[in-house]
C-alpha cells in the first residue's frame, strides 16, 4: 500500500466523520443536548440544521480527495484548514469565556479529524518525496 493510498484513507476517515455528523446534525438536532437552546421555536432547530451542512460541505470537499487521487492533497489542505479553524475558535472561545465537561469533550471530537487530515497530509508528502527519489520507470 502506497503512502498515497495511506493518505487517501485517512481522508475517508475524516470524510466518513463529517458525514455522520452532519447527518445527526440535520436529521436529529434536538438530540444536541446544547444547554439552554429550547426547540420550541423553528429558528433554534434551523441553526443546528445549517451547522449540519457545514459539516456536510466538509465532507463534499474531501470527497473529491478520496474519489479522485489527483484532488487528495488539494482536499486535504482544505479540509485540514478548516478543521484548524474550528479548533483553534474553541480554544480561543475556552480562553476568553472560560472551560466545562463539555466543551472539553467538544475539542476532543473536533481535535479527531483534524489529527486524521494532518496525519494525511503528512503521508501524501511523503508518499510525494518517495515517487520523487524513486528512479523513473522507462
């Protein structure tokens, strides 16, 4: 198995991810459980909804990555972007407004596809350097 294909799958996993997310997201958004919102009113469940489809736009960009080799590092940068961005606006939302259980849980979660698309990244750049050091089949 090429680094390549090492990197495609852990695209998958984080494509996988965000599928199932967004799903929940858009399908189950009372089941949230986010304290304080009440889903008595059309405009709360919506908000949950519209979070689901960023999810699920994620996971269209790395799809491309997972389907079509030629788009695996393009998706990966992408998604690895804005995984980074999520993580790095929770801790700066833990540092200005302070910490709790859930919130730690939240960073965990978040945390797992970005770790996933770095880890990817990093086997497509060496899977990158490999082909370039191989000697070229004539």
């Amino acid at each position: 198995m090429t680094l390549t294909w090492i990197s495609r799958f852990f695209l998958l996993l984080v494509v996988a991810i965000y599928y199932l997310v967004g799903s929940f997201l858009v399908f189950r958004p009372q089941t949230v459980g986010i304290v304080g919102l009440d889903f008595v009113s059309p405009e709360t469940t919506t908000a949950i909804r519209v979070w689901g489809g960023f999810f699920y736009g994620t996971a269209i960009i790395g799809t491309f990555g997972v389907l079509r080799e030629r788009f695996t590092v393009q998706s990966l940068v992408a998604v690895t972007i804005i995984s980074a961005c999520v993580v790095t606006l929770r801790l700066t939302g833990i540092a200005i407004d302070g910490v709790d259980d859930r919130q730690l849980g939240e960073l965990e979660d978040e945390s797992l596809g970005l770790t996933l698309a770095i880890i990817g990244l990093v086997c497509a750049w060496l899977g990158g350097r490999q082909k370039a050091e191989s000697p070229q089949e004539q």
